[in-house]
C-alpha cells in the first residue's frame, strides 16, 4: 500500500542498504540454499560469499510475472554472478533453474545433500585462516569485481599510509598545534 515514492524510497533502497551492508562485511558469509530462493531471498543469498544448494532447491526471479522488476541487486549484483543469457531466462521469463545449472554457471559453490553441514564445515575452515588476509582478500575481490571499487581504493590507501613514519608525524603535529615535519623533506 505504499505510495511509487515510498515504495522507491523505502522500500527498494532499504533493501539496497541491508543487502550492500551484509554484502561488505569484512567476515566471508555463506548462504544455505535448501528451498526456493525467489526474488528476495535469491537476492539475499546474491549477497553472500559462498552459496552452498541442496540438489532439490531452486532459484528465480518471478518478479515479472506480477506486474514488478527485481529490485534488491536482481538486475545488478546478479547481473555480476550469472551469466547474462541465465539471468535474462530467469528476470525475464521467470525461469526457475536448479541446483545443478547454478553450480555449472558458477552461482553457488556446492551443491550438498546436506546444505547446512557443508556451509558449516566451510565455515570451521574460514575460522582457521588469517583474520586480517581473508578480509583484504574479500575486499580485493569485490574490488576486482567492481563492487566497492572506490571504497577498496580508499581502504588500501588509508592502511598504507597509516603505517608510515609521515602519518605519526603529522598527527603529532596536528595534536601539538604545530607545522609537521615530515621525514625525508
């Protein structure tokens, strides 16, 4: 019962936001599959690191077929994760696809009788690697993949210079109400 502009507003960019933010979390999230994941929830796992499916599961994006477009990254996120002619099929026709035509595109990364033991095996995995390189590798592949390019850049650039001898000085100068002097000048 939304109003167009409210619908735009709050509905669809509140669901760009939630989806963007769990997107950019610096942890590798892993989405079980073991359903339909229709509109929405294909977008929401869209979101995620790593989709594990149960072989009877399915995805679509049925949006079209009431009169509606996919509007929580169904055109956009997607459009970077399937093959465009599979998600033409899927947006535009509302063709549902299984468990194995998402794991040969490259959608989920396994498919398993038992989707939740999978994630979580991959999840015990994650656990006992290197906080800090699995978070710059994500970001490095999200940049890679031209989400959060900008914010990568930023990111990298800020880390790099944080670590020199000019950021501790010019802070100290800045705190001493004081012209830096940066070493090597």
């Amino acid at each position: 019962d939304l109003s167009p502009a409210e619908f735009a507003r709050n509905w669809v960019r509140g669901g760009h936001r939630i989806f963007d933010r769990l997107a950019q979390l610096s942890k590798p999230t892993i989405a079980v599959l073991n359903g339909h994941a229709f509109g929405g929830g294909l977008e929401l796992a869209a979101a995620c690191d790593i989709r594990v499916m149960a072989p009877q599961a399915t995805l679509a994006l049925p949006e079209t077929g009431v009169g509606i477009v996919p509007g929580w990254s169904g055109t956009q996120r997607l459009a970077r994760l399937i093959p465009e002619p599979v998600l033409k099929e899927m947006a535009l026709f509302g063709r549902r696809i299984g468990a194995d035509r998402a794991l040969s595109c490259g959608f989920v990364a396994e498919v398993a009788a038992d989707p939740r033991a999978a994630a979580l095996a991959i999840a015990e995995r994650v656990k006992t690697l290197s906080p800090r390189a699995t978070e710059i590798t994500k970001a490095m592949i999200h940049a890679g993949a031209n989400e959060g390019l900008a914010a990568m850049i930023e990111t990298l650039g800020s880390a790099a210079i944080a670590a020199t001898a000019d950021r501790a000085e010019g802070v100290a100068a800045f705190r001493e109400k004081r012209k830096p002097d940066f070493p090597g000048t």
